[in-house]
C-alpha cells in the first residue's frame, strides 16, 4: 500500500495502538519526526533493512485496518461535509456573536 505523508499520519493516529511496540514508534519516527532509515537503525540498534521492513509491514497493517473498518475514510468525509455545511452557513448567518459561536462550534469539530 502505498501512501502519502499526511494519510500514514492519520492511519497511525486511528490505528498505530494496533501495532507492536516497534512497529509504532519506527512510524511515530519517521512518518512524524521524519526520521531517516539510518537514524532509526542507529537510535534502535538496527539494520536500515531492518528497519524498513518493519515500516513496510507496519503501513501493511495500517492499510488492511483501515480496509476492514474504513475509520479514516468516513472521518475525512465527516470533515469535508461540516466545511462544507460551514461554508453555506457563512454566508446565510448574519454577522453576530451567536453565529459566530455556532461557526466556531462546527470549526472545532473539524
């Protein structure tokens, strides 16, 4: 499976409790801290193959998770549908403290 940057974030956000141990923090390392290969061999004391192995079977796992509950998907959908609503609602509300508390409530769920 192959992802971007910001989905393999996400993924590891819903599911990375999912992972080993190992698993989990050589994504956190990378994926988040942008951590080369050889600087996680180096701090784990491991092969850069190694190492690479584990991510590879890590995102694996990520992506049949996510296959199987579809967490990410449908939560990037609920995301897009409230700035969508938000945005209709921009420009239908008139400009006063309520309805900027109810756009601040729906930005907060975003």
């Amino acid at each position: 499976m192959e992802t971007n940057p910001l989905d393999r974030s996400l993924l590891l956000d819903f599911y990375g409790e999912l992972l080993t141990e190992k698993q989990r923090l050589a994504c956190e390392l990378h994926w988040n801290e942008d951590l080369s290969l050889s600087e996680i061999a180096e701090q784990e004391g491991l092969s850069r193959q190694g190492v690479w192995d584990i991510l590879h079977r890590a995102e694996a796992a990520l992506g049949e998770y996510e296959a199987k509950t579809g967490l990410v998907g449908r939560h990037l959908e609920r995301r897009e549908e409230i700035a969508a609503i938000r945005a209709e609602l921009t420009g239908l509300l008139p400009d006063n403290e309520k309805s900027r508390d109810i756009l601040a409530r729906l930005e907060e769920l975003l």
